[in-house]
C-alpha cells in the first residue's frame, strides 16, 4: 500500500523502517520541527532513505486546516495514514482522505485512559493489566473504532520506563505492523468502543504531580511509578522541590534504622535508610524510594540525602584526564550551543533532553571501553566535573559491592570489556574448587581458551547442598513472604537487562551462538522467563475440600502448596542461560534453593547470573552453581540424600542414569527434557514461501543445536523438488563467519566433538545411499565450523532417518501425495516426541494431524515459536514433566492436606 506516516520519535522511526520491510510504499512522512538544529529520528530516517518528509509546525489555524499544507499532503497520494506516534492535531480533511482511512496507535486499552498521558494513569489507578491499542481515527479523542488490541500485565513495581521497554515499544511496533497487514488482506475488524468503562484523564505535568501524602502507601507508590520518569512526582522537602524516583511497596510493619527527614505534610517523618528513603502513607504502611531529584537537576541515591554535599574529588592519572578530554568533545558535540565546556558545565542547564541522555549513554558505552553506564548516572552527575569523577570511579571499579569479592577473568571484545566470573559460587561468594582444581573453557569461533574455570569436586556439591539447606531451612529465604520473593525476581531480570549486551557477548565467546541471536533469546528470553514467574510467587494456591465429614462433624480439609527444599538443576549447552532460567526461576518462584550444574563447556553465563543473584539482594545460599563434570558433579547431585528434586536437560541415555539414580538415593522428584527427533510435515497445500522460511528456522536456528529441532521433514511429492531447490538457495545465502558479527547467519558449533560427531553423522548418511545435496564437511577455517547441510532421498531405515544430529543438517524425505495416515505414521514411528510441525493451509487437515502426532509440542504453519506462558516438554522418551507456563511450577511443588476438626 502507498502510506503516509504521521508522527514522531523512535517509535514512529521503527515502525516506518518496518512497513518498509514489509513491502509499503511511504509516499511521505510528515513530522514536526526540527528542534534546537536536530531533526526528529522520523525524519531523519526517511530523509536518509530519500522519502519526502515535511515537517509542518501545525496543520490547522484558528480551527480549520491549512489550505498549502493540505495540498502538500494530498499531493503524495496515500492509500493509508499510519500515525504511530503523534502529537500534533490533524484535521478530518487528512483523516479521511486515505481510502483506507488513518489508524492510530494509543498506549493503553481503549476505551480506558484515553488523553496524552494513557501509560501515567494505567500505573496511578494501579491497574494489573496494561497494554495498546491500535484504533481507526475519527472525529473524538482516542474514541475510534477498535482495529487490534494487545495487552500485558503490569509488575508491581512497574514505572513509565520500564513498561514502555518492556512492552509498549517493542509489541507496540509489531502491533501497528500487524494493523496494515490486516488492513492490506482485507481483514481488519472496526470494533466500536464501548462507553462502559472508558474513562479519559488529563495530560500529567510536572505542576500538577505533586504527592498528596493523605492516602495509602499503594496509592503513592502508584503515583510515584506513574509519573517516573516524566513528568516525576514531587513534594517540598527542606524547602525545595524534591522530585521522586523508583518507589516499591515495603512488606513490612517494622520501621527500618534510618535518619528521620521531615516532609510536610507527610503522616510521619520518612527514613533516610541504606537501601533508600522510606516513606509513610495514612494507613501507616511503607514504600521505599531509591533516588531523589533537586530542582537544579541533580539526582541522588536516597541513602546519600544528608550527604548530598559530601563529596571527595579523585586525582586523574594521564590515561583518565585523556579520556576527559575525550568526554569534553562527546559533550560539546551534544550540547553545540556552547562555546566551550567547562568543569562547571551542567548538562541539563545547557538544554540537554532526554534523548541527550540516551546519546550520551551510548557514546561512553562506545569510547569508555565496555562501561556499563545507565542514565541515571547522569542524572546523578550533572556538571561536567561530576559526571567525570563518576566515569572515573566505574573505571576504577570503586562503585562495586563491597561484600563480593571477584577474581573476574576480563576480555576486550564486541566494544566492550566483559568481566566474567571463573570459580564455583557457594553461599553467596566465589570460591575456588577443592584442591584448586581448573580447566580451560574454549571459544568456538577460534578454538583458543577463554580463561581457566575452577572445576567442582564431591566435596564441593557437598558444600554447596549444605548452604542451599541452610539457606531454606533457616535462613532469610525460607521466611521470606512470596511478594518479597517476587520482587527479589524481578529485580535480578532488571539487571539482566541491565547486562543483557554483556551476557549475550559472553554466551556467544563460550557457545558459538550468534551475538544478535544470544542478545534476543538467549539473554531475552531469559529475562522474560524470570519476569514471568516472578509475578507467579505470590499467586500459588491451594483449594478447600468438601470432605465427607465436613458435616455435620464439623471438618475442614484444605490443601498448601509447599516448596520442596534442596533441588539440583542440570543444564546443557546449547542455550546455557535460558536453560538455566526455564527452570531456576519456576524452582525460585515456588520458594526452593537451587543447586545448579551448567554445561561443562559453557559455564561463564551461568557464574555472571551468579553475580547478578547478589547485586539483586538474594540471601546467600539460595543459588549455588557448581561447573564440572556430569559423570562426578551430576552423579553426587543425583545420589545426594538431602537434595530432593533434580531438573535435567540433555541426552535420553544421561537422563535414564540420573532417574535411576534419584530413585535409588532417596526416590527424588524428577523432571527431565531429553531427546528429539521432531518430525515437520509439509503438504503441497502449503504457503511454499512460509514453508521454505520457516522449515530453514526448524533446521539451522542457533546451527542447529536446539532440543526441538525439525530432525526430519516429510515434503508430499509434487513439491519436494520445489521445496529442495528453494532450501538449498537458502543455504548458500547464509553467511558462516564470526558469531559477533552482526551479518553472521550460521556460527561455529559449540565445541570440537560435537563438530567431530556432525562430520561422522554425514558420512553415516552418505554410506547408507542418501544424497548429500551441499555441505556435510567441516568448514576449512579455524574454529569448529560446520557447514549447513541437506540430505534428500532418505528412507525410514537409515541411521539418519531415526536419530537426532542436533546440529545444521536437515533431513527431507517424500511421501506420497494425498498419504495423510502414511506419513503419520512414519512420522511417530521413533521413540522421541519433543516436538512435531505441519504446514498446511487445510485447517481440517493440520487439526487432525495435530491431533495425530505424538509430541509434547505441535506448530501448525509455523516452528520455534516457544513462550514463557506456554508448557514446554515431551512425550515418550524425550522426557517427564514440563518447563515453563504454569504447570512448570508444578515441578518444584509438592502438595499438602490438611484437615482440621473445630
């Protein structure tokens, strides 16, 4: 379609660059002014790409449109107006030019909190569940019918920020995407909006955020996060305006230690404390801020209030005055309205934004070899001297938790300087292994050592079982109540974002994964995955049961759902940390300690997480992670007798060990996900295109090292030619290079026997009469690289056809056309049943051969398509119990009836 864009800032840029992807035409986009010389990211994306931009200061004038600016519109010719971000007024004479018409994005679910601020007030009214709206354009404010609406819940401690990072930005863009899709098919619903429950609020400013103390600790709380970042909710403390940043509710009657700070007009005196300043609503429960905003722009940690003037200047050495001098001209380049920057230059009293922050951030994380910087900091450090002193400070690692003490092995790589934990993490500290023993870790992409890894003995296992006992038993954890326990969860995925291009550079040193892969799922599925279940922990319920007796004797029967103790998680390798999080964080979210074995090839990921637990607060002793050997480590897990439940990933014949080992030690509680030959059903009725697409995403998603992998395609017969010379045209499009590349497809295997068992796997196929159609060597180059391969002619009898590569080679087989119980069968004859796929466009059809196949998981016209919400796990002999959604919690649980006569 030929569509107009109307709108604004990052938002609108993505999702201009995303209906290009999709095919549009944007005949114009119409933004606003340049801004202090800078053009909005619209425009200056547009501009770039060589599309008519116009950038208009108002398209009306004493209430009737422009006539010039009018014409200038009409004359492009838009079939659509997409308006993804917009804050000017635009007339009905543009609304309904477009034979399509215009469409709308709006920040929350209509008809509830129409108005500017949508997102503010979802968080003020304390809402649980947010989202967007996608609406057609009419003549009222956000009153339009409905077109697509997507929502999301809303975590407790939720503000503007991170529910728009979370959620609002990333599905917002695909939803609106989604719309014109739906628009282009001829598909896109008119939904009018009910009047029932709308409700509409004004614009929030900062002259009326101002905190009424009069009312409950939630609804400050609420009216706290509301208005953080923008426009920040205030109060007169010590006779100046205070603004309020990152407030979470206390669970807790107690008053803290702290220095009382007068707040007029406050119930009571708030809490200078060492975790924040602690506030009090009219019903005497507390929240806590974490930092506070002086009216010149300053901000400070709320522990730091009585000594925000206290400040001791750190002597540069010739090295960091260079750096300086360095951040002198990032600044003068931002701030180009001054003539020079001097030490006492303020960055926002130069007419610094918000997007300035976000630049600078970007260019320290760039010049400032791998400096974690977030924007508060330069919220923290305003004046050029400040801001230099903090650099410095992260520099020099003095900003770092003093408890933990970190023998970090550090890497220069990706732009960035990695520091990765090596040795065992017991009880919250980090430990080498008994007798000091190591091994060395190996980079993929080269085969040359990353850094030793202290390698975990019995006596280790021991210890570690020990404290995670303690830990449950007696410690903090054990008495925690869940919300707390959430809130715990949440902020260690906070902070995983926080180090997400950190995690994700050393998952793909230590995997071979490619970075941009290991950046979205790897690492974000990951912290989706805690997120996830962090909002279950105080949402596990037990029932009351109508007994027998429950009268007229007067009984009561109920049931609790308790944490099972002591659990012992084994990983594998191919996704070292969202293995890891699938299944900590349900065995964290029920209220167990973990005791957790990764990959002995892939351990850093797993010890960075380790590091993340205690910058997140979490008691020591709750997680243990100990890298080692399976056959020594893995062994002492499954036969020690106060370890009570243990999760494994990996191969069938490992998971049959460890079953009977956990049954002869103490009868364990065992889930296991073991392995795949995931059988993809393609019928000549298919979408070829989506087919061809998504049957390479089955086969060579992350090289092929993933659990439901298609090992096997079925392709009817008067397509298989077709779809063979489509995927081998794939093929030979996908770059095999460095996983840190950003144009890499297809990175090394993980480790040389792996690539060592791919090279004897296509040989094995080959001798038995299959026809290699490309690849099948290793690739001549240093690393452990294998090449995408494509076997054809495979019959039901060969080595191939029955077991799993767990690598880049794809399997295709024909069956005959129309054979629908023919190659069902041949599809569920093997013993695994992980997952399964069918394309199709017969619904009745991919029904019944969903229906049909005996795998944990069916995809119907699409593959990989896993979700934190949705039950992961399979049948047969790829393995017992469930990960992820739900009924993965009930793996950690055990369930208990009570019943009491009165």
């Amino acid at each position: 379609m030929k569509i107009a864009v109307i709108g604004q800032s990052l938002f609108g840029q993505e999702v201009y660059k995303e209906l290009l992807k999709e095919g549009h035409t944007i005949v114009g986009v119409f933004t606003v002014p340049d801004k202090d010389g800078k053009a909005d990211p619209l425009a200056t994306e547009a501009e770039n790409d060589g599309v008519p931009v116009f950038k208009f200061p108002r398209w009306r004038l004493k209430g009737k449109a422009i006539a010039e600016v009018l014409n200038q519109y009409r004359a492009v010719g838009p079939e659509l107006n997409v308006m993804p971000f917009c804050s000017q007024f635009i007339p009905m004479e543009v609304i309904d030019f477009p034979k399509h018409g215009s469409i709308i994005y709006h920040p929350s679910l209509l008809p509830r909190h129409r108005g500017a601020s949508a997102i503010n007030w979802t968080l003020i009214h304390g809402d649980k569940k947010g989202g967007f709206t996608v609406f057609w354009a009419d003549e009222g404010l956000d009153t339009g019918p409905i077109l697509l609406q997507r929502e999301c819940e809303v975590y407790p401690d939720d503000t503007v920020n991170t529910i728009y990072k979370r959620f609002l930005f990333p599905e917002g863009i695909k939803g609106t995407v989604d719309a014109v899709r739906l628009i282009a098919e001829g598909k896109a619903p008119r939904i009018i909006q009910p009047e029932e429950g709308a409700t509409y609020e004004g614009i929030q400013k900062k002259d009326n955020a101002k905190i009424n103390w009069d009312q409950p600790a939630e609804a400050i709380h609420n009216w706290i996060r509301g208005n953080d970042k923008v426009p920040g909710a205030w109060a007169e403390v010590d006779g100046q305006k205070v603004t309020f940043y990152g407030s979470s509710l206390v669970d807790n009657d107690t008053a803290p230690n702290g220095q009382p700070l007068e707040i007029p007009g406050a119930s009571k005196p708030g809490l200078v404390t060492k975790n924040g300043l602690v506030l009090f609503g009219n019903d005497g429960k507390q929240l806590i801020v974490r930092n506070l905003q002086f009216e010149d722009g300053k901000m400070i940690a709320a522990s730091q209030y009585f000594k925000a003037g206290e400040s001791t200047t750190v002597e540069l050495t010739e090295e960091e005055r260079s750096f300086a001098e360095e951040m002198r001209v990032v600044w003068k380049g931002i701030l180009s309205n001054m003539e020079e920057i001097e030490d006492s230059t303020d960055f926002f009293k130069s007419g610094a934004a918000s997007m300035d922050v976000v630049r600078l951030v970007e260019e320290v994380k760039l010049r400032g070899s791998g400096l974690q910087l977030q924007n508060e900091d330069v919220y923290m450090a305003t004046t050029f001297q400040e801001f230099i002193q903090m650099l410095v400070r992260k520099l020099r690692g003095e900003d770092e938790e003093e408890e933990m003490v970190i023998d970090y092995a550090e890497r220069n790589v990706n732009n960035m300087t990695v520091k990765m934990p090596h040795q065992l993490f017991i009880k919250g500290q980090f430990v080498d292994a008994e007798g000091g023993k190591t091994y060395q870790t190996i980079n993929p992409n080269d085969g040359m050592a990353i850094c030793s890894v202290s390698l975990a003995q019995v006596s280790d296992v021991d210890k570690a079982v020990a404290a995670a006992k303690e830990a449950f038993e007696n410690g903090e954890w054990g008495k925690m109540n869940p919300r707390d326990r959430g809130r715990l969860m949440y902020k260690l995925a906070d902070l995983m974002e926080e180090h997400q291009e950190e995690l994700a550079t050393i998952e793909s040193i230590d995997s071979g994964a490619v970075y941009t892969l290991a950046l979205k799922t790897h690492i974000g599925m990951s912290i989706q995955t805690f997120r996830y279940f962090a909002g279950w922990c105080d949402k596990i319920q037990g029932c009351t049961i109508p007994i027998n007796q429950a009268r007229p004797n007067r009984n009561l029967t109920f049931t609790k759902r308790e944490p099972i103790g002591v659990c012992a998680i084994v990983i594998p390798w191919n996704y070292p940390l969202m293995m890891l999080a699938w299944k900590t964080a349900a065995c964290l979210a029920a209220g167990n300690t973990v005791v957790l074995k990764p990959a002995q090839v892939t351990p850093l990921t797993a010890l960075k997480f380790a590091e993340l637990t205690v910058k997140a607060g979490f008691p020591k002793g709750v997680v243990n992670i100990l890298p080692g050997a399976g056959s020594l480590v893995g062994q002492r897990m499954s036969d020690h007798p106060d370890i009570r439940k243990l999760g494994f990933t990996g191969s069938t014949p490992i998971g049959k060990q460890i079953m009977k080992s956990c049954a002869l030690s103490n009868v364990k509680k065992v889930s296991l996900e073991l392995g795949g030959k995931s059988p993809l059903i393609i019928f000549s009725d298919c979408d070829m295109d989506k087919a061809v697409r998504m049957g390479m995403s089955s086969v060579f998603f992350n090289k092929g090292e993933n659990c439901i992998a298609a090992g096997r395609l079925f392709v009817e017969e008067s397509i298989h030619d077709l779809f063979v010379k489509r995927v081998v045209e794939e093929v030979k499009k996908m770059k095999t290079g460095d996983p840190l590349d950003r144009a890499t497809d297809h990175g090394p295997q993980n480790h040389k026997a792996h690539l060592d068992k791919l090279v004897q796997y296509s040989q094995m196929g080959q001798q038995e009469g299959a026809t290699l159609v490309c690849g099948g060597k290793q690739v001549p180059r240093p690393g452990f690289f294998f090449e995408p391969t494509i076997f054809t002619n495979v019959e039901d009898h060969m080595y191939i056809a029955k077991e799993e590569s767990f690598g880049p080679i794809m399997i295709i087989s024909k069956f005959k056309e129309g054979d629908v119980d023919g190659v069902l069968k041949r599809a569920n004859d093997t013993e695994f049943g992980l997952a399964s796929g069918v394309f199709t466009r017969d619904i009745n059809k991919a029904m019944y051969v969903s229906e049909k196949l005996q795998a944990g998981t069916v995809f119907v016209n699409t593959y990989n398509k896993t979700d934190v919400a949705s039950p992961f796990g399979g049948f047969k002999q790829s393995g017992i119990g469930k990960d992820l959604g739900e009924e993965a919690l009930n793996e950690y649980l055990k369930t208990k009836a009570v019943t009491i006569e009165y």
